[in-house]
C-alpha cells in the first residue's frame, strides 16, 4: 500500500469527492491534509508526510486562488520537489485556475463527475500512487493520440511535462502560454526523452 499527498483547498469538495471515488477500491491511500483555525499546519508534519508519499497530485481549483492557499500550496509543492516526488498537477476540465505551478511532471484535465470508476487515464495513475511508469508507455501504445509531450514556448517558463487534455490549454507552470495541441509531440520517443518516467 502507497500513500499520496494531496495537495488542494480544503473548500475544494468536489475534487476531493472525485479523487476519494478513484482511490476507494485500490491499496493506496490519498493523504488529505487539511486545517481550521488560528494556527497553521506544522512544516514537520508537512514535510514527512510528503516524505513518506509515493507522489504528490495537486487538485487544483478555484478556491486554491485564494493568496493563503497558494502559498502552502507553494510550500507542498517546494517539498515534493526536493524529496524528489513526482508531481501530477489535475485541472477540472470546466475551469481554468489562475495559480502557477513551478514545477511538475503531468497535467491533466478531470471530469468534473467521475462516470464510473475505469476512467483512463486516471485510474492508472491511482491504481499506481502515480508512478505508472510502463503502464503509461504502454497507455501510450494503446492511445498514441491521449498523451502527449509539452514544451512552454515561454522564454521564461520552458516548462516540460507530459499531458492529458482534450483541447487548448494554458501552462500550468506560467499560465501565461496556451499550449497548443498541434504543437505538441505525441510519439512515445518524445514522452521518454523528457525524463520523465522513463
């Protein structure tokens, strides 16, 4: 059994609902922490809970435009980095969130209702803790079409990352460039030469 940091809002339910329905009939374990008060979380108990995570998916949403959210967000995500976690960053396909993510290694577009529990490529990447590692190449083999390698054309981004989205969508590293999909390289050479999984 492996364990997953979530990194998200608190007021974000519906993508809690949605990745809690993913992850009810695995081994794994989506970490889901969350806090009221006065008083923040301690960084210890951040730091070895992403310690201990196989990868950290960040659910991004509009209520994570909230300035106090972001900067935990930040502070997660600074940690996955160095533990060296992989990073997920999951977008609801109805929404486009103004919050910059420096540093991932997939973004996804979701559903915002889950219509049944073997939705791909989402529950490969639960059913993994997100290390799909050749269950992607091979999702790759079986849908040359579904994922694909991006580059930011931004000079000051250049941001490289797998995806998954149907459509257009701006950089979820500087959110200042649309990524485009005929741009994108979809060859399974391409996804391995990024380093990522491969």
């Amino acid at each position: 059994m492996a364990q997953v940091f979530m990194s998200h809002s608190a007021r974000d339910k519906q993508g809690k609902a949605f990745f809690d329905a993913l992850f009810s009939p695995t081994d794994h374990k989506p970490y889901w922490y969350s806090w009221y008060g006065l008083h923040p979380p301690h960084g210890k108990k951040l730091k070895e809970e992403v310690m201990k995570s196989s990868s950290v998916f960040v659910i991004l949403s509009k209520e994570m435009e909230n300035e106090y959210t972001r900067i935990w967000i930040g502070y997660e995500i600074g940690l996955a980095v160095s533990f060296n976690k992989p990073i997920l960053v999951f977008e609801p396909a109805n929404q486009d969130v103004k919050v910059q993510i420096p540093h991932l290694d997939g973004y996804l577009r979701y559903p915002t209702e889950l219509p049944n529990k073997n939705v791909e490529p989402f529950n490969m990447l639960v059913e993994t803790a997100g290390i799909p590692g050749d269950r992607l190449l091979s999702f790759i083999d079986k849908y040359p079409n579904s994922i694909k390698v991006a580059s930011c054309p931004n000079e000051l981004c250049k941001a490289v990352y797998w995806f998954f989205s149907p459509f257009n969508f701006f950089c979820p590293a500087c959110r200042n460039r649309i990524i485009e999909q005929y741009k994108c390289d979809s060859l399974k050479t391409a996804f391995i030469k990024t380093g990522v999984y491969g």
